[in-house]
C-alpha cells in the first residue's frame, strides 16, 4: 500500500508517517519501481502500536524501546511491564504536581473579588511577590 493509505488506515497524517520513518519507528519501506513506497500490513501495526504508545504518555525515544522489547516476542515480559511501570510512575507525579498547581491557582482565583483596583487584585500580587 501506498503512504497515503497507510496514514488514511491509521488516522494520521502523511507528514507523521515520515517523521516517524526519520525517528526510526517504522523501517524504512520498500520502493516499488515507480518510486512509491510500498507498505506492508505489519507497518499498519507499528503505526498503531506508536499512536497508542504516545497516548499513553511515552515519548518517541521510550516508544523505540518499547518497538525494540516488542520485536523479541520470546522474551520474557518483565523489561516491558517495568517500562510501563516507570511510565505510570513519572505520570503518577505529574499528576500530584498538576494538583499542587489547581490549589494554588483555585486559591488565587477564590481569593479575587473580580472588581476593584487591580493593584489590590491577589492573583497579581501573588505573581509579582518576590519569595526567598
């Protein structure tokens, strides 16, 4: 199949396919005799198996190693499941920090009455507070 079936089967776009081809995610195709490349039902899969991978977070280096695990089906699982258990580690305080910040920003926004000088206005006071 050609590059513009394989992103149409995938749901993205042609430029992703070839980023994707220059990070080393997807190997480089055959050409058929008029240039095209020519894609293969696993590339579908590799494709598939990257977009899912970023949507749970990995970046596109972790996602090579992930492909790298994935090509050695006879090995055992435990490299892949402490991947992924690092993944939802860093994710896990992501997260604690994203709370952190809703506090902090609900407490500013709660503590503004939305009218009046703004030189008395919290939120501003707050930014511009020098902290040591």
């Amino acid at each position: 199949m050609k590059i513009g079936e394989l992103a149409q089967r995938v749901g993205v776009g042609i430029d992703t396919v070839r980023y994707y081809e220059r990070q080393g995610l997807l190997p480089l195709p055959a050409r058929r005799d008029s240039g095209y490349r020519s894609f293969e039902a696993s590339d579908v899969a590799r494709l598939r198996f990257v977009r899912r991978a970023k949507a749970l977070g990995f970046t596109l280096g972790e996602i090579r190693d992930l492909l790298s695990l994935s090509d050695h089906r006879e090995d055992d699982m435990a490299g892949l499941k402490a991947t992924a258990a690092e993944k939802l580690a860093e994710i896990e305080v992501k997260i604690a920090e994203l709370g952190r910040i809703r506090d902090g920003l609900k407490a500013l926004v709660d503590a503004c009455p939305g009218h009046g000088a703004l030189d008395r206005c919290p939120i501003l006071n707050a930014l511009v507070e020098e902290r040591t």
